[in-house]
C-alpha cells in the first residue's frame, strides 16, 4: 500500500506563488513516474506536470517557465512550485504515482486564485 497526501493549497492573488507538496508513505519502492494533475470547475481533470524516477520533467504547454516539478527520493516527496499564479490555475490539484503499472491518486488539494 502507497499513501499520498498533498499539501500546500490556498487562496493567492494572481501574480502570486504557491508550492504544492504530496508525500508518498507506505511500499514506495517501485514507484516510477509521479506528477500533478488538475481538475477546474466543470471541466475534465488535466495533466499539468511529470517526472519519471529518473528525474525528466515535462509540462503541459500552459505552465511552462511558471511551474516547476521536482521530487526529493530522500523524502518522498514531490513538489510543485507554481509562481506567477493567474486565475486558469484555479482547481484542485492531484498527486499521482505509478507502481507496477497502477496509478494511485492523493485526496487532492484547492487552490484559487483570485484576480
């Protein structure tokens, strides 16, 4: 069994930063990517950011220059650091994590931003 919970949401004006965590507890050997989707208010949920355990990034085109993925293995933990917010970014965000081909989903976690 893996556990993921995601941390760091809020309510920031736009313009403004927000670091998004998810720590991974339990069996985590064997995870292989993770990353960070969204889902906004009425619309499908969105892949915003990966990163293999290799440690490759990718970025969905809307992010790119303002969010920044990065997993810490000693930690177990993966982040996101999003700056120059704007209110598109708004939704709950969800940390993910693949082991022997099975996705595992956090609770996720709201984030809003107000223009």
């Amino acid at each position: 069994q893996v556990q993921l919970v995601e941390s760091g949401g809020g309510l920031v004006q736009a313009g403004g930063s927000l670091r998004l965590s998810c720590a991974a507890s339990g069996s985590i050997f064997s995870i292989n990517g993770m990353g960070w989707y969204r889902q906004a208010p009425g619309k499908q949920r969105e892949l915003v950011a990966t990163c293999t355990s290799g440690g490759s990034t990718d970025y969905v085109d809307s992010v790119k220059g303002r969010f920044t993925i990065s997993r810490v293995n000693a930690k177990n933990t993966l982040y996101l650091q999003m700056n120059s917010l704007k209110p598109e970014d708004t939704g709950v965000y969800y940390c993910y994590a693949v082991r022997y081909g099975s996705t595992l989903w956090g609770q996720g976690t709201q984030v809003t931003v107000s223009s």
